[in-house]
C-alpha cells in the first residue's frame, strides 16, 4: 500500500507539473483568413505595424524590436509605421494589446473603436492582430498569454507564434489547385 501511494502522489506531482506548464504557454486563440489573403501581398507589402496601446512594462518600439515575419516571407522585420503616417491606410499590421473586443473589420477603418492600453508590469496580455490593406481585413488573430513582464524572451516566443499562425504560405481558404499564391 506504502508503494501504491508514493506512485500516485509522484504521477499527481508530475500531472501538476506539466498542468502548469502547460498553462504558462501562449494561446493563438483564433487565426481567420479573407479571400484577400494572397502571400504576393504580404511579401510586397511588408509589415509596417500600426500599434493601439502596447504590452506591459514596455513601448512601441520595444514591442516590435527583434519580431519578424515567417521566414518564406524572408523573415522582414516588423516596423512601427512613421509617426506622421496616417492610421487606417495602406497595407500594414494592426496590433491591439488588451483592446476591448474581438478583430473585425472595423479595425482596418476605425481601430481606435477597440481601444488599446498599457497594463502594469506583470498582467494578463491579450493581442489582437489584424492585417489590413486600407479599410478590408485580409487576415486577423489574437494572442493570451498569462504573467507577462515587459517584452523578453516569453513576449517574442508568443508574439512570433501568432505571426507564424496569421501568415502562412498559402491562404487555407483557397485550394493550392486554384490560385492560392
């Protein structure tokens, strides 16, 4: 019975352990293509982000520092756009972090609607991302992650996998016999 009970206590420390583990990893929640979504676009457009608050404990700047683009993409780095750029125009990446609401969109045309903010150091961070050209949406998601401090290694690791989700080398809603790139 004493070797019964060491067994379950270790598979129950163990269950835990990866429980929490498993828990501190970021989420992609969702990944949603347009039609418009052509990987032509993103290669000639680039990423110049277009950012509505910014994560805890950090700038614009620092929000974007050392992100890229999937590597079919050749791996562009990601650019704030010029500060006398106007919001809502051309091809670029919106970034919302802890907006209220769900990507849709109006982010393309309004997208101080979800209103981006700053937590403190240490917050829930939640990202929503949508790539736009004018006013239409051409590919969105979102991103939670749990205690996020400032714009470290975790920050990078769960910024780069919603990247990597939102552009991929095909448009999954178009047959790759019928044009997808």
């Amino acid at each position: 019975m004493k070797k019964e009970m060491r067994i379950f206590i270790l598979v129950l420390v163990a269950a835990s352990l990866y429980a929490g583990t498993a828990l501190a990893f970021p989420v992609v929640s969702f990944v949603y293509q347009t039609s418009l979504y052509k990987p032509t676009t993103v290669q000639a457009a680039g990423f110049n982000v277009e950012m509505h608050g910014t994560p805890p404990g950090a700038d614009a700047a620092a929000a974007v520092a050392g992100l890229h683009g999937p590597s079919w993409v050749g791996g562009a780095e990601l650019r704030l756009l010029p500060a006398d750029a106007s919001p809502g125009k051309g091809t670029r990446l919106v970034l919302i972090f802890n907006g209220a609401g769900s990507p849709d969109e109006i982010a393309c045309s309004k997208p101080d609607v979800l209103v981006g903010n700053t937590s403190g150091g240490g917050s829930f961070l939640r990202v929503l991302a949508i790539y736009c050209s004018g006013d239409r949406m051409i590919t969105r998601g979102a991103l939670s992650d749990g205690e996020v401090t400032g714009t470290g290694e975790t920050y990078r690791d769960a910024m780069q996998s919603l990247l990597n989700a939102m552009f991929p080398p095909q448009n999954t809603n178009i047959s790759p016999f019928g044009g997808g790139i």
